[in-house]
C-alpha cells in the first residue's frame, strides 16, 4: 500500500482521525507500507505548520514522529527518469500536481493500493487503473 501525508497527517491529530485513517494505519502497523521520498518534506511541513498554528505540542510531536518510527515505511528514491517521465506524464493526464502524482506513480509501479485523502487523487487513481484503499479491502 502507498500512503500519502494527508493521511499519514491525521495521525498526529486525535481530531482528524477517523475510520479510514485509522484502518490504514492499523493496516500500515501489521505490512510494510511505501511511500515516494516526497512523503518525508510533507510530514516535515505539516509538522511545522501544526506547531507553528499551536495545533501540536511538542509532546505531540514526539509521539507522532515515534509512531512514525515504529512503521515500517519504504522510501521510493527520487529518481529524475520517474520524475520527468511518468511522474510528469501523469501530472499532465489527471491535473495532478507532480507530488500528487508521484504518489500515483509508484502506486502503478508497485502494483498497490493507494492511501489518500486527496480528491484530485481519489479520482485519478482508478482512470490510471490504481486500486484505492478502503476500509473494506483493507481489513
């Protein structure tokens, strides 16, 4: 399953959290889940908006970033032939940006299930034959 920071996002906040982020995190704590080298920016952005908005404390942070520790999360490296071949391909074919996209790249290479909160994703993913993760396959 790839698994994209929106909704890697939510499990720092008990308030964002729902059936389905929860679902893919007790799926992402039981497999190895993959993730493109973007993923890690985002998480590092959205950590410092958070703090910078007074949405996450710092023990806050801790917690989320060691629960991040405990998952087994595969980095797909930054490769420019992906980048400016299928990533920017499929940016131009959905109307993704080339970071949604690079999440519906490695989904199609991987063969896997995509994990995402993201509209543009959601309808992008099963016009590139990507399978979404929802609770019901998930579980």
């Amino acid at each position: 399953m790839v698994v994209d920071a929106s909704v890697a996002m939510t499990w720092a906040f008990e308030d964002e959290s729902d059936a389905f982020t929860l679902g893919v995190l007790r799926q992402a704590q039981s497999q190895s889940i993959y993730v493109p080298a973007l993923f890690w920016f985002e998480i590092g952005n959205g950590i410092v908006v958070a703090q910078r908005r007074g949405r996450l404390a710092e023990t806050g942070r801790l917690r989320f970033e060691q629960l991040l520790d405990e998952i087994e999360i595969d980095t797909s490296p930054v490769e420019p032939p992906i980048v400016f071949g299928r990533v920017l391909a499929l940016s131009h074919a959905h109307g993704l940006t080339a970071y949604d996209a690079s999440y519906l790249e490695l989904a199609m290479r991987l063969n896997a299930r995509l994990a995402t909160l993201d509209t543009a994703l959601i309808e992008a993913a099963p016009r590139a034959g990507v399978r979404l993760f929802t609770i019901s396959n998930g579980d």
